[in-house]
C-alpha cells in the first residue's frame, strides 16, 4: 500500500506575487485601452482638420451654396461664392460677376441665375450676361448677352432660364410700367459696315415681353422715356443718324403713342428758346406724367429744362458746364430732381424742384460722380464717389443737402484701370439697406442707411482670372451693380 503525502499549502510568497502580476497585466491592458483612445481620438482629430482644410479650399475655389449652384466658367475662372449675412435681405439682390448674373436669396443662399459661357481663346463663341432690369413684378429679367459684336437683348424667366431674344443688336432696353412690354434701341446696320460705328443708326422699338409682337416706334432715336401710365414713350431724336457731333445729335423733343397706332409728334417747344446748336439728352419723365425732364446743350453751356408734354410751361431749372457728361433723376413722388452739375469748384450733386426753386447743393462729389440713387421715400439719396486712385465711397445726404455722412468704402483696386466704373449703389425698395460693391471690389455688401449692420452677402476669391485679362479688363469679372429684386406677387 502507497502512502500519498497531503498537499503542500501554497507558499504565500507565491500568493503575493501572481497577485502583483495580474495587477500588472491589468495595468498594462487598461494603460494599452487608454493609448488606443488616445490614439483614436487623435486620428479623428486629424481627419476632422484634414476636412476643414478641405472645406476651406472647396469653399475659397468653389463657392458655397446648394448643389448646382457654381457658376458655368471657363476652366482657371474664379467662381463666386457666397457668405449668409446675418440678418435676412429685405429682397433678393442680383449682380453681375465673372460674365454671368448672381442672385442672392433673402436668406442669404447664392444661385447663378444667368450663366455665361466663356470659350478658350481662339474660339468665336462666348456668351456674357449683364443684368439690365427686372420686370416691376421681379419675374422676369431683362439682360443683355455680348460677345463678338452680339448684343441681344434677352428676356429670362423667374429662374433665370432664357424665353425670348428680343433683338440680335440693341442696348438701353426699358420694361413698361405693367412690365407687358419692352422699349429698346435697334442699333441698324450701317451700309458698307458688317457692325454700326457706336451711336449711328438708332431706331426706338416696342416689343411684348415673349419677343413675338415688335412695333417700330421712330428712326434716329438717343435718348427715352416710357409715359408713367405706359400709353407714351418721349425720346429725343435726331434729324438723320445719331453721332457724336453736335451737328448729329438729338434736336427735337417728340412724343409717340406706345402701340404705334398713331404719328409720333414733336413737343411744341417755344421759338428761340435756347441758343443756336441747341440738341437735347436725358430725357426722363415725372412720375405722375404731368412733367419731362430734359438736358438741353447749346452754345451757352448745359441746362436743365422741364416742360409739359403739350409744350407749355417751359422752365429753365439749372445751368452747368457743358465738359461734364449728365445725370438726371426724379425722385419717386415727383417733387425733386437730383442732377449732376460742374463748376469752376469741380462736381457736385444738386437738388432741385420743377419749378426751379429751392435749388440746392446735396454735396460736392469731385469727379467722377459714380452712381446715386432716390430713397424710396424721396427724403435721401445714396451717392457713391471716387475717392481717389482705386478707391470709392458710399455716402447718405438728406436731399436738402444737409447731414452727409460717409457710410462706407471699396477699395476696388481689383476692377483694373477703372474701378469706379464696376461701382454702383441700390437701395431696397423698404427703404432699409444700400447695397453696394465692397472690400477690395470682390465683395457685394449691404449696409443700413445710417452706416450700421454692414454685412457681406457674396464673395469672389480675390485674385485675377487665370491666364490674366489685362489690367484694363480683369474688372469685368468681379462683382457689380447690385440690382434688388421686386418681391414676386403670386
């Protein structure tokens, strides 16, 4: 029989140190888990930097904004992108850029609402769209497309898709007041020419708004005006072709019924008055049709008249120098008139009632006087002028000319060897923001009358286009001329 000796009991050296080491292998796995966190943690950290590095490409060369809303542009042509501003617009606002017309939705959202085609060089096809006006309704917009001797004027829909071409060759295109028709400039050909040397051959047409009804209105015609009730057009015409001369341009003052049904006829302006020469620009209707407005140049200088359309009560309101190109604005309820004048001082912008009285100065702008423009009240005007090389501002003044406060300024330096021309001001039709080009003139901006809430609603990368237009042209592809949209009634 064997003898089997009982266990030894564990010796509790041993006890303590399996139980040091399974500590240790827990400290060890739960020192493992915590570097994987770490490490996870820190290659999500460096996935989300890596995403926001690329959002910030994708958003400085592309634009924001919902899918398919980049402009279409020739491959190395800066897009335009959008920031949502801050508060809502009190409309949408158009604006042209890089060939194409942007709108800018109420909530701040960017679409290109006309888009233009730019072919590499060496091809002949291209289409550029610049914004002219919207229809008093905001569901149409009358656009003009250029591009090797193509002028059309063209009709979009209230998504920006293209319904009719009224002309092949026109400019200076005018919606009706009910925003059924449209006036414009036929700009005819001239015999032995392929194209019209600028200012030749100009005849006034009416046409429906779908481009299918087009009534030949006169020949030789310079400057118009469509009647407040949209029954007249008034236009200054020429005797033969227009020109630059004094010899060809507009001399008298005429008055056509809008459907062509009935002879156009010459307002009846009284013998002798006005010097000898005397031609006739900026012809502009009051508002509530009992008055034009009218610029008369003769040997004496520049005025401005205002007559009845039957002729009667003719008023010499203002007189300036004739070297300054003119600018002539009602204001909405018709009791002023805002115009560009010139004196041995410089530029300024003056005020005046249709009777003549109470002519004062708004301020005095240098020159070039860029844009203005009536607040819809009539109490105010925005005026942006240039403040030297490459620079604008934009100012405020009551229209008795007291209270002029500067509310902001474009550098502009990017719209090339003339960025005053790329500028322009609008104010909303609620009376409540002036939009305007910003920044260094690759920024659309509004700002509140009083110069407070400045925000910017769209935004290009500021740089030239690839390839380089010249100094004299890379402007165009910037933002300008912000135009507000009607609110749509449906």
């Amino acid at each position: 029989m064997s003898v089997t000796a009982p266990p030894r009991p564990p010796d509790q050296r041993d006890l303590v140190a399996r139980e040091e080491l399974e500590a240790l292998v827990e400290a060890l796995i739960e020192e493992a888990r915590k570097r994987a966190q770490r490490r996870r943690r820190r290659n999500a950290a460096v996935v989300a930097l890596v995403a926001l590095v690329g959002a910030l490409w994708l958003y400085s060369h592309l634009g924001t904004g919902r899918a398919g809303s980049d402009a279409v542009a020739e491959s190395g042509t800066p897009r335009l992108s959008a920031s949502r501003p801050n508060a809502a617009l009190p409309e949408e606002l158009s604006f042209n850029a890089n060939g194409s017309v942007a709108l800018v939705r109420r909530d701040g959202s960017r679409l290109p609402f006309l888009s233009g085609i730019l072919q590499p060089p060496g091809e002949r096809q291209r289409h550029l769209y610049s914004a002219i006006d919207w229809s008093p309704d905001g569901s149409k917009l009358l656009a003009l497309r250029s591009g090797y001797g193509v002028r059309a004027l063209e009709v979009t829909d209230e998504t920006g898709k293209v319904v009719s071409t009224l002309d092949p060759n026109a400019f200076d295109g005018r919606w009706s007041p009910d925003g059924t028709r449209i006036a414009f400039v036929h700009v005819e050909p001239t015999p032995g020419r392929l194209h019209p040397e600028p200012g030749l051959d100009h005849a006034l047409l009416v046409a429906s708004s779908d481009g299918r009804l087009r009534i030949r209105i006169a020949a030789h015609v310079r400057e118009f005006s469509w009647s407040p009730d949209g029954t007249k057009l008034a236009y200054a015409a020429c005797a033969r072709h227009c020109g630059p001369s004094r010899a060809q341009g507009a001399h008298r003052l005429v008055i056509a019924d809008a459907t062509g049904r009935r002879a156009p006829h010459p307002v009846p302006l009284p013998a002798g008055a006005g010097a000898p020469g005397r031609t006739f620009t900026d012809v502009h209707w009051s508002s509530d049709g009992s008055l034009i407005a009218f610029v008369a140049h003769d040997d004496l200088g520049t005025h401005l008249d205002v007559v009845r359309p039957d002729g009667s009560s003719l008023r010499r309101v203002a007189d300036w120098d004739p070297s300054l190109p003119s600018r002539v604005s009602w204001s909405p309820d018709g009791s002023l008139i805002a115009f560009v004048s010139r004196d041995d001082l410089g530029a300024h912008l003056d005020v005046v009632h249709p009777d003549g009285s109470s002519l004062r100065r708004a301020a005095d702008v240098g020159e070039p006087l860029v844009d203005f423009d009536w607040s819809p009240d009539g109490k105010r005007l925005a005026l942006v002028v240039s403040a030297g090389p490459g620079s604008a501002d934009v100012s405020v003044v009551n229209a008795d000319g007291t209270d002029l406060n500067r509310i902001a300024r474009c550098r502009c330096d990017l719209h090339g060897f003339r960025p005053d021309f790329y500028e322009s001001v609008a104010w909303s039709f609620d009376g409540t923001r002036i939009a305007y080009v910003s920044g260094r003139g690759n920024t659309v901006s509004t700002i509140r009358p009083d110069g407070t809430g400045a925000t910017v609603v769209a935004r290009q990368a500021a740089r030239g286009v690839a390839g380089g237009p010249s100094a004299r042209t890379r402007g165009y592809w910037y933002p300008s001329f912000p135009l507000w949209r009607p609110t749509r009634t449906r």
